[in-house]
C-alpha cells in the first residue's frame, strides 16, 4: 500500500473536522446518487475566511477522506479562493489517480463547498477587511 492510500484510509477512519455547527453561517447537503454517498457541510465565515468547518457524511473511502482533507485545506481561506479551488486540487490532496466512477466521489466535497460559497450570506462591509 502506498502513502496516498494509507493517508485515505486514515482519514476515512478518523476524519478531521466532523459534527455539526449550531450556528453555521451556511449549510450545504450534497448527495452522489452513483454510489449513494452523502455529505452535509457547515461553514461560518469571519471577515470573509472560513473561521470554521465541518462535515457529516456517510460513503466511500474516498468521498469522505476527500471531505476531511478538503475541510482541512479552507480553514482561513476566503471566498474567492475557495472558487477558485479544481478538481486538480482535490485529486493532488488525495494523491492517486481515480476512474470516472470515483472522481465523482472525490469531487462530491469541492461540488458542496463551491455550493456553499454561493449560498452563504454575503458579507457586509464591517465584515470585510481591505
């Protein structure tokens, strides 16, 4: 077994950033009808960055993993990078190269979050920092 699919499987064992927010600022129910995963994320945004992130789902190892690993990688990013977040930049988190099966599996959590970006309350101009 390589380190990309250890580092999977250990995310998908003990994910990074789950639960709910009682005071999220959005959020985001995604659902892969290929394979049946689900995904419920949950952001608050302080001056425009994500100030927290979580997840709850249920799926494959790498719909979750990816989830865990891409929730790591917002924390503090602002909107406007997250848009700009691809494909590409899921598959480098995860390291292995994937069938169309299961790319849509790995890109359900960047799918959510550029939902969620969209959904979010925009922020007043107290909010944001020049």
């Amino acid at each position: 077994m390589n380190i990309y699919q250890e580092e999977i499987l250990e995310h998908y064992r003990h994910p990074h950033n789950t639960g709910q927010l009682e005071h999220a600022d959005v959020v985001q129910q995604e659902y892969n009808p290929f394979c049946g995963d689900k995904l419920t994320l949950y952001l608050t945004f302080v001056d425009n960055k994500v100030a927290e992130v979580r997840f709850m789902g249920e799926g494959c190892a790498i719909s979750q993993a990816a989830t865990s690993m891409l929730t790591d990688k917002i924390a503090g990013m602002t909107r406007k990078q997250i848009q700009q977040l691809t494909k590409e930049d899921v598959l480098q988190l995860l390291g292995i190269e994937l069938g169309p099966t299961r790319l849509k599996c790995a890109l359900l959590s960047l799918q959510g979050i550029h939902h969620a970006i969209q959904q979010a309350p925009t922020p007043t101009s107290k909010d944001v920092t020049a």
